[in-house]
C-alpha cells in the first residue's frame, strides 16, 4: 500500500485519499480530500460561490446583496427567456455592457451566448427574430 501523512490530520492514508498536485515532489496534495472539504465547509472564501461573487465584484464591482438582489427581481430566472437560472451550479451569466461594464441583468448561459453571437446589437437580434418568423421553423 502507497500511503502519505496529511499534514492537516497528521494521518496515514492511502495515496487515492489525495488529490493531484503537480506542484509536489511526489505529485499529491500534502492535505487528504477529507481535510480539504472540511476547511471548505468552515472557511466560505474556499467555496466555488465565494469565488464567483468575489470576481464579479472586482470585474463589474458588483457586491453579492446587489446580484441577490438582481436574483430577486428576476424572480431567479433568465432575464431573457424566463428559464429558472441554476446559480448554486454556477450556469449563469451576468449580463453586462462591454463599452461602459454596466450590469444589465442576469442570464442564462445559452442567452448571454447568443447575445453574444449577435454582438450584443439589437438590430440584429431584430433581423433574426423576423428571419425565424418569416421561415416559421422555430420551437415554441
């Protein structure tokens, strides 16, 4: 049996109880998986949503009480096409202005994509819009 010390538990355990850490002479994190969901749990700047919040207040100086909020107001769905947004998975986007980085709202992943295809130009997404009408083949 490979086995390793953690130095948070200061057990022995099986090299599989580590996670991969190239940066390591032997290749694995020098703290066991358990250990490290632990310090996750108590520690909430270890989480993913800790993360997301923290890089959309430094890209769109957005604070989590106003995306709450934005949430909110949307009633937790795509300011778009009404679909329930899944923030605990993180598939969502804040929609934001690329001239000025004014947040317009929040989005689902597909609807930001596609404002982003159509380069954020209303028309566009007009032209689109009458394309799809006109063809008639288009899901409702």
């Amino acid at each position: 049996m490979t086995s390793k010390t953690c130095t948070q538990c200061g057990c022995e355990k099986h090299t599989e109880d580590f996670t991969k850490d190239a940066s390591m002479e032997d290749g694995l994190n020098r703290r066991c998986k358990p250990c490290i969901k632990s310090s996750r749990n108590k520690n909430p700047s270890g989480t993913n949503e800790y993360i997301r919040y923290y890089k959309y207040s430094k890209k769109f100086g957005l604070t989590e009480d106003a995306f709450r909020g934005m949430l909110h107001a949307q009633n937790y769905q795509c300011a778009i096409c009404s679909d329930i947004l899944n923030v605990e998975e993180g598939k969502f986007a804040v929609d934001h202005n690329h001239s000025t980085g004014e947040v317009r709202g929040v989005l689902c992943r597909g609807c930001n994509r596609g404002l982003g295809y159509l380069r954020d130009n209303p028309t566009i997404l007009i032209s689109a819009s009458k394309y799809l009408e006109r063809q008639g083949h288009y899901a409702t």
